[in-house]
C-alpha cells in the first residue's frame, strides 16, 4: 500500500488566487485607490461605509471603526440632532438596519425598517454593506437587471436630467435666489437662509471632474427649484406685455415640475429630511396661488407624512431639542396643519392630520433665526404687545383647530348636513368658538379697528393680520353656509344669513381695496386670496334666492366690481375666470328677476338661455360628471345641501347652471 503511493506522482499545487485591493467605488469610478481601509477617495465623497473590496472580502485592516470615525456625518450627535434628545439613556442602541442613508441625514420616527432606505440599494446598484449573505434577496441579479426599461435610463441619470434645469450660469441662479430671500422668504418663512447658502455653496463647489452623484442631495435640489418658480415670478413687472408674462410664467412652471420631480425621486435615494417638508409647503402655496387647490390638496399631505416621520408632529420640548431647532419645527408643523385643515374644508375632502395623533405646538413669542445658538439658548419670550413673527403661529393654530371642528361637526359622513335642532345648535356653539378667537385677537390683529402703527417697523404683521382675518372669515362662511337659504317660521336661521353677508362682504371688501405694488405683493395677497370664491359664491346665491330686496342690489353691485376687477388682471388664468364666470351666472339672474319685475312680466324663461355667452365660454371646461337638468319637482334645498357639504369646483360650469337655476325656481 505504502508503494502505491509513492508511485502516485505529486498533485501539483493549485495557483494562489490574487484578490484584488482595489474598492467597488474606486473601481467603478475608475479612480487610483491607495488601498486603505477606508480610501481616500471614499472619505472625500463621504461615503466611507460603502468603501470595501469586492465579493465581500476584507482588507488586513478592519473598517467598522475607522468608517464610522472617518465622516463627521455619522457621528451620533449629528444623527441625533433633528429628532432625539442630546442625551439619551446609556442602554440605547442605534441598528444599523434601515440606515443605509445615515451620513445623508435621512434619520426616520419611531424605528428603523429593514424594508425602508436600505431598499434604494438595489436601484442604486451598491451592495448594501449592512446586510448579511443570505438576507439581500432585494439585491438578487441587481447586476445584471436593467432598471426603468421604457426609457433605457439608470437610476443616476435622473439625478443629471434634474441637475440639467438649472441655468448654466451660476450667477443667473445667484440672482433668482437672492430674489427670493429678498421678497418672498421673510414672510414664506420657510428657509433657514444660513444653512441653505451653505448647502447651495457646497453644491456650485463640488468637483465636476471627478464627482459622485452621491453629493447631489435631491431633498435639497426640491427646494432650490421651487424657491426658484417663485424668483422667475419675482422677475417680472406687474405691466409686462402678454409675451413676457407667458415667458416668464413657462420658465416657472418648469422649475416647478422639475421641484416635483425631485420630491417624488428623493424618499427613493435618501430618504426624508426638513428640506421635504420646506419644499412640499412651498409646492402647496404655490399651486394654491395658481388657483389649484386640489393638487395643493395632494401635494400637503405628502409634506405632512414627510414631517410625521421625522416627529414633527410631537412637540420636541420634551426631547430637549436645540431652542432654535424647536422654533423652527415647530412653525414648519403648524404651517402643515393650517394648510391641511383649510384646503380640506375648501375642497370638501377628508385631512390628514389627526389631533389625536399630535401635540399641540408651544408657540411662543420669540425669534431665534437671527441669533446664534448661545444667544438663542438663553433668549426669553417677548410680552404680547411686542410681536415678533412667530406670535402669528399662535393664533393660526387654534384658527386651525376650529376648522377641523367645523369639517368634523357640520360635514362629517356620520353626521351630514342638516336642518335639525340638535345640528344647528352644534353650529351655533362652533360660532361661539370663533367669536372667543376673534376677541383673542391683539389689538395688533383685531378684526375691527385694528391698529397699524407697528406696521412700518414690522411688515410682516401687514401679511400676517390679512392672512388671518381672510381664514376666519372663510371659517365663518363655510359654518353658515349649509343656512342661508333655509326658511323658518321663527326665523331661527337670520343669524346664518347675516353672519354670512357680513363676512362676505368683509372678504370681498379686502380684495376690491387692495392694490399691487408689484409681482411680490401679488405672490403675498395670493396666500389670503384663494378663499374668496367661497365669499363671492355666498353673496351671489343669497342675491339669486331674494333679488328684489335692497340688500341684493347692493351685493351685485359689489359682485360686479369684484368681476370687473379680476376680467381687467392681465395676470388672470383660467381657474380665477371660473369663478367669474358662475359668479356672472348670478349676477345675470338676478338682474333678469329685477327687469322682469320692473317690467310687470311673468315671463319663465329658463336661465340656460339667457346665459348663453358663459355657457359657450366654459363649454371646452372639464367636466367631471355629466350633470343632468334637475326635475322642477325636485326640492332646490337638497341640491344646495349636498353642494354645501361636497364643494364642486367652478371649472364644471354645467353644474352651477343647473344649480342657479334651481335656486330660481325655488325663489318663484
């Protein structure tokens, strides 16, 4: 046996396999690495985490302390600073699933999921490094599937399409951001000047040569770009001619879709930040100025789930957050919840923020934006008669609040709308709350005689008391509006009626006495502004129901000039001439009623004929149903029920037809 083997000829050594010492990022960057662990390359693009050999082999050196030491992003106090505590209990512990994005400042709420961030790995073709063999099934063959086949592009090629908007010169995009922060950013309040020129520095200073699309932070980029749809409106005259306007407006609208874009594709790659939730108010205002409320509907709500998974809907004093920190949160919330609650009431949709599931914010009279951070640690709030702008955020909270009361109470699936005793005594009481809100008011804010004198000193204030009276008042319509048109022997339903004209009448009065000085007053009024269908509406049905009395000759007067003023606004688009066109559908019938009253006439003629001209202006109007002509036996005040409860949009102008003319049959 002993001589077989030995005969048996030596099995030669199988050749040593040499692993390469080059990481997956240099080598797919096609960069020298010098083989530290991690290299060089990867710390000057900070992302020493994903600095590692390929097929999971490690160097000599170990690099799990050295990654985490290497970038000053993954320390534990910068993690820490947006929604923890400084000081946490020594047992805690921060996993390292569900935090793939970490360095990029995409901190999430209550845990970390597996099948959160960690999930952009695949689409963006790098091995996740805290995941072990075995558990990345989301990775399987990311090598060799294509993604978004329909147009044959990766997922980093976005990334350049969006960086593609910008203007190419730097000094083109210096002047619209100045432009903003100039106009628009004291009163929007939205961007922390400081920290957005140094990311926006950071951004125009990054190596092009050999750059890594990793330092193209998308969250951010969605702000640039709807700070910049807002500047390219800033940049034209209020007497421009129709060419430059169109011009002007083209180039804001895609720095607006481009905005949009980057929202939608930033979760994906880096998860949410304040730079989200900033960009999603600002996209909100800005559709609401265009008369879109519905998107603005929409586009809300993702900017609260945004902050909800950063806490914001918890007040953070209880996490002993930076003062400055909490001021700044807390506004950002408080702008939400206002945007929530009173696009929901306006376009008879469900919102999204349940007081349930939040804490009220401690809004307190101080500012803290232009102080350092140990001048804000020790700064104390200032007595009411000194506002400071935050003082506003106090007020349009519980304004807030009152509305969702109102959509609860008056317009909820459970309750509906009715004329009963017990419905009507909710409403009643709801009033009260507002009363109470408005004697709440400062002197500074009062609905009546307010005063102005710290108005020259402090501009904000101006913006602030309209953006207030314009909510309440459109609180005060919508909770009255179901009873305006309903008839009692006791006449229990005068105080809805008058409630309603008066404030109405208010509302309206604002926007004939306002004169635009330029585009940014514009862009100001047209936060208070896109309520004032509502006003108009109301008036004109209660002209239509009772169009002989004196009070209704009035009402169409104002009517007429409100209609006059908003046909002779060069500026004017489509969704405002909607609501023109059905405010002239009232005024029209009314004034048929008074002819035919002065002339002695019983003539019955039916409302479609006599409002031809608006009927072909609006006939190229999306229509979202095909609303039928009403039977005469059907009973007008269920049709102005249910439009109470769900608000039709003016764009469906066949609707308000059928409406205005039921109202005419019933007034007969």
């Amino acid at each position: 046996m002993s001589d077989s083997r030995q005969s048996t000829p030596p099995i030669p050594p199988r050749p040593r396999k040499i692993h390469s010492s080059v990481c997956t990022q240099c080598r797919r960057m096609k960069q020298k690495c010098d083989r530290q662990t991690p290299c060089s390359n990867c710390i000057r693009r900070q992302i020493p985490e994903h600095c590692h050999l390929p097929g999971g082999h490690r160097r000599a050196t170990q690099r799990a302390s050295a990654g985490a030491s290497s970038s000053p992003a993954l320390t534990a106090t910068d993690n820490a600073e947006i929604l923890s505590p400084r000081s946490r209990p020594s047992t805690y512990t921060v996993s390292n699933v569900g935090h793939l994005f970490r360095s990029r400042d995409a901190s999430a709420f209550h845990g970390s999921s597996y099948f959160g961030h960690q999930a952009a790995a695949s689409m963006m073709q790098v091995e996740s490094p805290d995941l072990p063999i075995g558990v990345s099934g989301i990775h399987a063959n990311s090598s060799s599937r294509r993604v978004f086949q329909r147009d044959d592009k990766r997922p980093y090629d976005h990334i350049w399409e969006l960086v593609g908007y910008l203007p190419r010169r730097k000094a083109a995009v210096d002047h619209l951001v100045d432009e903003y922060f100039e106009q628009l950013a004291p009163l929007h309040d939205c961007v922390q000047q400081d920290t957005f020129r140094r990311q926006y520095d950071a951004f125009w200073n990054r190596k092009w040569g050999d750059d890594d699309v990793t330092v193209v932070d998308l969250r951010w980029l969605a702000l640039l770009f709807i700070m910049l749809s807002f500047a390219e409106l800033l940049t034209c005259p209020l007497d421009a001619s129709p060419e430059t306007q169109r011009d002007c407006e083209e180039k804001s609208v895609q720095f607006f879709w481009a905005a949009r874009k980057a929202i939608v594709l930033a979760p994906t790659f880096s998860g949410e930040s304040p730079d989200l939730v900033r960009s999603g108010i600002l996209v909100s205002w800005y559709l609401t100025y265009f008369g879109r409320k519905t998107e603005s509907w929409l586009t809300s709500s993702f900017a609260i789930r945004m902050a909800q998974a950063q806490g914001m809907h918890i007040d953070g004093k209880t996490w002993d957050l930076a003062p400055k920190m909490l001021e700044t949160r807390r506004r950002l919330w408080v702008k939400l919840y206002c945007l929530d609650r009173s696009i929901s009431l306006a376009v008879g949709r469900p919102y999204t923020i349940n007081d349930k599931h939040c804490t009220k914010m401690d809004i307190r009279n101080i500012w803290l934006e232009d102080k350092t951070t140990q001048e804000a640690a020790s700064a104390l709030p200032l007595p009411m008669d000194e506002p400071t702008q935050n003082i506003y955020y106090m007020y349009q909270q519980s304004l807030s609040a009152i509305l969702g009361d109102i959509h609860d109470e008056c317009f909820g699936i459970s309750s509906g709308p009715s004329t009963s005793y017990a419905a009507y005594d909710k409403v009643m009481r709801l009033d009260r709350i507002l009363s109470d809100w408005a004697d709440s008011l400062p002197a500074y804010f009062r609905l009546r005689e307010a005063d102005y004198s710290m108005d020259g000193s402090r501009p904000y204030l101006y913006w602030q008391r309209m953006y207030l009276h314009s909510a309440y008042h459109f609180a005060r319509i919508t909770l009255h509006r179901t009873y305006v048109l309903v008839e009692s022997i006791t006449d229990r339903f005068q105080y809805s009626r008058e409630a309603c004209i008066s404030s109405a009448c208010a509302d309206l009065n604002l926007r004939l006495t306002f004169r635009y000085a330029n585009m940014a007053d514009r862009i100001k009024a047209g936060g208070a502004m896109h309520n004032l269908f509502n006003s108009a509406l109301v008036l004109g049905i209660i002209a239509v129901k009772d169009p002989l009395s004196t009070k209704s000759a009035a009402i169409i007067d104002d009517l007429v000039a409100y209609c006059e003023k908003q046909r002779a606004d060069t500026w004017v688009n489509e969704f405002a001439l909607a609501e023109v066109k059905v405010i002239e559908l009232c005024i029209a019938n009314v004034r048929k009623a008074r002819r035919e009253a002065k002339e002695g006439t019983d003539q019955n003629t039916s409302l479609i004929e006599d409002s031809r001209y608006w009927s072909s202006a609006a006939a190229d109007s999306t229509l979202n149903t095909d609303i039928a002509i009403m039977d005469e036996d059907q009973n007008w005040f269920d049709n102005w029920l249910g439009m109470a409860r769900n608000f039709t949009e003016p764009m469906d102008f066949r609707f308000w037809e059928s409406l205005v003319e039921t109202f005419e049959n019933g007034a007969q």
